[in-house]
C-alpha cells in the first residue's frame, strides 16, 4: 500500500513544485495509486478546510499570494551581483516568497534598505517567486520634465516643451544618460533646488527624435496640459494606505465576482456574478451582482489624494501609456480587484425577472475576493465552445449564469431602444521600440456587451437609490439633439434615400429606425457617423435632465471610481445615505457639486481630445512611409477649404485641400453640406465612397493630406492647367444655375413638410 505523504510533506511539495500542483501531479509525485487516492484526496480538503490550500479549478496552491503592486525593501546584492528584496506587506504562514530586482537602465541606483513601491510578476524558475519593477523609490518624487537636449561642452541643457516655460534645466556631463543632441527626453530633478544659477536635472529617458511616435503622447500630455506626476503628499498618502478589512463591511468573499477586462488592463475595478433566482414567484429570473473598489475607503473628502484626483478628474488612456487618476499605489494594487486577494468594495445586489426587468436592488459595503481575472477574448471563447485553463473551470458555475443573465436584459434593452450605433473602434498597437506594429478595429464580442449592460444597469440602480433617498449627487446627463442637427441628419438620410420620422417628440426608436434602414448598405458607416455628429455631448451634473442616448430617465456613474471622480462622488453619497462610515460627501463637496460637475466635464473632453491628438500622430507616422500609395475611403465631412476622408484600411482621417480637388473651381453649399463643380457640375457630398493618393502625412501635427483620384468609381476630370481658367468662365453660369435651382427645390420641400 502507498503511504500517503504528511500535510507539510503535501505543502513543500506545492511550494517546490508550483506548475504541478493538481492532484494528478502530486499523487505521481508520491507514487500514490488506486484506492490510497482517496485518502490523498482527505489529505488535500483538509488543507483547504485549514487555510492552508486554496482550490482553483482542478489545481491547489498557497492562498497567500503578494499584489501584482507592492512596497519592497531592497535587500543587500547577492554574490552575483543580483538585488534581492523583500515584501514589507507579506501576512502569510509560509515562507516569504523571494522577490529578485530586474532593473531598467534608466533606473535609479538602489541600495541596501531602500522602500521601493515596484510591479511584481510571478515565476516558476529557480527558488525565484517573483520579479520586481521600479515604479519608484519610497519617499522620493522628484519633479520631471519633458524637453529637447541640447549638448554642451559639459552635459548640456534640457529646453522644456511646457508652454509659457523658459526656464533651462543643467545636465552634468555623467547625467546625460547618452542623449544626443536634437532629442527629445525626459528628466527629473537631480539634487535639492539650486539657490544660484540653473536647476539641475539628470536624464532618465531618451526617447529620439520629437517627431518619432514613441513622443507621440507625451507630448499630447503636455500640450493639453494634463497633469502626470503626483504631488509629494498624495504620493505619501497612497504609500500609507493599507489594505481595508472586514470591519463594518459584509463578507463577500465566497462569492464569485469574477473580473472581465481587457487583456492588457493595469486596473480592475469592476466585478459581477449571477445565479438564477431561487424565488418561485420570479420563475426564469436571475439575482445579479456588481461589486466595484471601494475608492472612497482609501481617498477621504479634503486629502491630498482627493484634491489631485479632482484636479484630474479622470485617467487618460493612451496607446503606450497611461496618466492615472489615482498613483499606482490604489489604482494598480489597494483599489484593484485582483484575483485571490481580499479587497474593500461596495456591491449591489439586482433582482431582474426573465424579461430582463429591475424588479429591486440594494447596496451593501463589502469585502470580497475574486476567484478570477478574465478577458473578454477569453471569456466569449469559453462560451463558444473552447474553454482554456483560466475559463473551463469557471465555464458551468460562473460564466453560462451571467450570459444567461445578459440574454434577459438584451430583451429589456429591445425594448427600452437605446441609440445603437455602430461605428468600429481603432485600436494602435505599438511595438517594443513605440512605433505602430498595426491599426486594428476592436472585435465586438458579446462579452463586452454584458459587461457593459451590468454595468448600465448598476448605475441606474445608484442613481435611482440616491434619488428616493433624497441625496444630492452628480448625474451622467446626455440631452437630445437640438433641431438644427436634426434636420442636418434629414437631410443627409434623404439624400442618401432613406427616411427619418418626424413627430413631436423624438425618441432613440426613431433613431434606430433610420439606422436599421441603413444596416448592411454602402452609406450604413456614412448613416451612423451622421447620427453620432448630431447628438449632443454628454456631460455631468447635479441636476437630472436624463440619458437620451441610453433612454433612460436616471443615469449616475458609479462602476468606474479608480478612473473618474463623478464615481467617486457617487459612492460618497451612496456612504453618506446608508450611514456606512463618516467618509461619504462632505459639507464642501456638497456645496461644490455645480462646480465639481463643471470642471470634471471638461476633464473629459481634455482627455478625449489629448486622446484623439496621439491617435492621430501615431496614424500619421505609421502611414509617413507610404506616401504616395492610394487608399480607399469615404467622404466623412465637407468645408470650404476641402474635404474629409475617412480611410478604410486605418480608419485614418485625412483632408483633400480644394486644390487636390481637380483642375476646376468648387462651389461650396453650407445648407446642403456639399461641394459641386463649376465645370462639370459633379457634386461631391458626405458618405460617397472615394479612391485617393496619399500626399503628405506630419506625425508631429497628426495631419495627412489627400488627392482626389475617383469618386463613386468614376476617374475626376483632369484637364491641362492652362484651359482652368477659360473653361471654367465657359461654364460656371450653367452649373450656378443648377445649383440655385436645387438648393430652391430644397427649401420648397422642407417647407412642405413642416406643414
């Protein structure tokens, strides 16, 4: 008979051995075979029972993990030169697990006792249990600044970029880190400030050429003057956190709040689970949950953190980096809901009946532990049928009740009718030196689509909990289009030859419609670009003026605290009305609601548009090499000075000057949006498909600049540049005259219908 190993004899070899670690491997491992398997398997709950043995999937492994962001104390180099160090946060049984140093050449020199905030990554290889990154060191933010070096006989100088500042920074000669001359780069302060002469700094990142798309964002950071380094005592602040406990919260940790980002995400903030309801009266029913980080356990009304969090009032996300709203001390690890690590949430509990119908909800202020961090990719292919080590476990008890979830509440969406539109998302992708590998559109995968109704649903129940409770708040408020616009996208539907109804009251229905009209035809992305031109922006307030894009009469956010302040607003006030803590909003935030909501407004539309800036210099750069080549598009706008193309291989944005038009004069109409030619009459006019040639692409504006080749197919006139002016004094009174015409007949036709 086998002899079946000891608990600590079964621990060592988990520890040892930690890619063998199903019960399969560690029977082998002891040779146990047949019916001594069942005693292993007594062995092996009981571990679990203890504490000692966390079950996933088919695998067992030690609970006590370190999170994937951690402070660290540098220990002394080991004999090969290597820099160890030690987790400071470490509460597990076991054995300390060994964290070796891996540093950048860019990174400060690190000594023995140094705190060290740093990005952990699990490994399997040696007695090695993790490699760590410098974030930073403890206690030390020193000032940076982005700007062109300019050498000298002795270092040289760093020029910021900063508008409106002058102000030169000294390099020494063994702080150049390299730098040539011309180049962009980032340095930090080098040494207390200088009461004499110039500021001193060293140089920690070289990043080429200013005009090289590695720059690309940082220099969008600071032209749109976005803040990205943290004051000293929010930094200290974050440092100080520690993780939030159990204490006056309900424990969530049994359930399965799995997280589905994706695959790149830094932060989790967002959590759900479902299960059919039990309730017989509620037959086809599903209870689903929503847990989201408890931000406002860690940033308290008034701190530092809450003042540079407001300052921001968002992250900003860009292709090769992020600006975060909150340090990585919360943002990446405290306030992340990493799998297998206990973490302070506030939850909400929904009742839906199989139509996808609220029927009630409650908050609760928990902590939980999630059993998994997802993508969507992963996700949906488990659902589909090929389910990988992370899903297929999860696959009968977690994923098929959420999507069985997800199907009620598309029902519901049916038949609320939010504005479905369906314009293609872009996504860059950089490789290791920061230039573009590819330019992508997303994949919509019904998995982003649940996480999206969970969430919308979640933050109507804020919204409406905050309401009966009279709390004040900040709303998420997007108005309905104002008639102008309307009948701007009247017109450009009829153009097109569809229609769009007029009544007295419009609603997403009607805008769907005229979507639907448009669904699988040539003009479906000229159709939805039009719809989305004519919405209003969305913005925040303290006042409920509804959500016309989502139909609903409520709307709070309330998922995403980590990345916007108005979430953070909201889980005050859900604190503040519940009598959870004496955390929630304050007298100050309450009298600042108008402003708050204001400010982080513009906040938004900051980023959005730093956002869309690096976006388009990275398009430009990637397309710089292939000037001269001819790309298909469509007309996606139309000015005085000349026409947009969207192209179809990048989804680049590009402008045909008037005098890439053709060799004849173009008259401009405002009120009918098109352009026609005063030779020829050709009218050129939103949504025509067109082939153009690339003449000019400036990574460092973002601009790409087209020529007009073929419209609907057909080649543009082309005639020799000395007969321009004749033929078209020939010519024009024709073309005039066809225009005038046409632009009554209009007129007449919408007077009509206003009748």
């Amino acid at each position: 008979m086998s002899r079946i190993p000891t608990k600590a004899e079964v621990l060592q070899w988990i520890t040892e051995n930690p890619t063998q670690t199903s019960k399969r491997d560690i029977a082998k491992a002891f040779n146990i075979k047949g019916a001594a398997r069942i005693d292993l398997k007594r062995v092996l709950k009981e571990l679990e029972a203890e504490g000692h043995l966390e079950k996933r999937k088919k695998t067992y492994r030690d609970p006590d993990r370190l999170p994937p962001v951690s402070i660290l104390q540098v220990l002394a180099p080991g004999i090969d030169g290597d820099l160890f160090a030690r987790p400071l946060e470490w509460h597990g049984e076991g054995v300390e697990p060994k964290v070796i140093l891996i540093p950048r050449a860019s990174d400060p020199a690190l000594g023995e006792g140094d705190r060290i905030l740093a990005r952990l990554t699990a490994i399997t290889e040696g007695d090695v249990n993790y490699e760590a990154r410098l974030i930073r060191r403890i206690g030390s933010n020193p000032r940076r600044i982005l700007g062109i070096f300019r050498k000298g006989s002795e270092g040289g100088r760093v020029l910021p970029i900063d508008k409106g500042s002058d102000l030169e920074w000294q390099v020494a000669e063994g702080a150049t880190h390299g730098a040539k001359d011309g180049e962009l780069v980032e340095a930090e302060q080098a040494g207390p400030k200088a009461r004499m002469g110039l500021p001193r700094a060293r140089i920690v990142a070289r990043l080429g050429d200013p005009t090289e798309p590695r720059a690309v964002s940082l220099i969008a950071i600071h032209q749109h003057g976005i803040p990205d380094d943290f004051p000293d005592e929010a930094i200290a602040e974050a440092d100080r956190a520690k993780p939030l406990g159990l204490s006056g919260r309900e424990d969530l940790r049994d359930m399965p709040l799995v997280t589905i980002d994706p695959s790149d995400a830094r932060d989790h903030d967002d959590a759900c689970c479902a299960y059919p309801d039990d309730d017989p009266k509620n037959e086809g029913g599903f209870i689903i949950w929503v847990a989201i980080a408890d931000v406002a356990g860690y940033v308290t009304p008034g701190s530092a953190l809450d003042r540079e969090a407001r300052k921001r009032g968002n992250s900003s996300y860009f292709p090769d980096r992020v600006v975060p709203m909150l340090p990585d001390r919360l943002s990446g690890d405290l306030c992340s809901l990493h799998e297998g690590v206990p973490r302070a949430c506030i939850a909400v509990r929904m009742v839906i009946d199989a139509h996808g119908r609220k029927l009630r909800h409650h908050f609760v202020r928990g902590l939980m532990r999630s059993p998994a961090s997802l993508n969507y990719e992963e996700v949906q292919a488990a659902i589909d049928g090929t389910p990988n080590d992370n899903t297929a476990g999860l696959l009968d008890p977690v994923l098929r009740p959420l999507y069985g979830a997800y199907a009620a509440l598309v029902a519901a969406r049916k038949q609320r009718q939010p504005l479905d539109l369906d314009l293609p998302e872009r996504r860059v992708e950089l490789d290791d030196d920061g230039k573009v590998r590819t330019v992508a559109f997303k994949d919509r995968l019904d998995a982003h689509r649940l996480i999206e109704e969970f969430m919308v649903l979640a933050n109507v129940c804020a919204a409406e909990t905050l309401i009966a409770k009279k709390s004040p708040l900040l709303f998420r408020v997007h108005e309905e289009p104002p008639p102008e616009k309307l009948e701007s996208l009247r017109d450009t539907a009829e153009a097109a030859g569809f229609s769009l109804a007029k009544g007295q009251v419009l609603k997403t229905q009607h805008l769907n419609n005229l979507l639907d009209q448009a669904a699988g035809s040539d003009e479906a992305e000229l159709i939805n670009l039009a719809t989305l031109r004519s919405m209003t922006q969305a913005y925040y307030s303290p006042k409920n003026f509804g959500h016309f894009g989502l139909a609903l009469q409520s709307y709070a956010h309330f998922t995403s605290p980590i990345r916007r302040y108005a979430d953070l607003i909201v889980h005050r006030a859900l604190i503040t009305a519940h009598g959870w803590g004496d955390d929630g909003l304050s007298p100050d935030d309450i009298d600042r609601l108008e402003s708050t909501a204001a400010h982080i407004s513009e906040t938004e539309r900051r980023s959005m548009m730093a956002e869309r800036d690096t976006t388009d210099r990275y398009l430009a750069a990637y397309l710089s090499e292939r000037v001269g080549n001819e790309f298909g598009g469509r007309i996606s706008g139309i000015a005085r000075f000349g026409v947009f193309v969207k192209l179809d291989e990048t989804g680049a944005d590009g402008l045909i000057p008037m005098r890439n038009l053709g060799h004849e004069y173009f008259h401009f109409d405002r009120e009918a949006g098109t352009l026609m030619g005063a030779d020829t009459g050709i009218e050129i006019r939103l949504g025509q498909r067109v082939l153009v040639r690339l003449t000019e692409a400036a990574p460092v504006t973002g601009g790409l600049a087209l020529e007009l080749l073929e419209l609907e197919d057909a080649a543009m006139p082309r005639g020799p540049k000395s007969n321009r002016r004749g033929a078209r004094s020939a010519k024009r009174k024709p073309a005039q005259a066809k225009r005038r015409k046409d632009k009554t007949k209009r007129k007449v036709e919408r007077k009509r219908r206003q009748k």
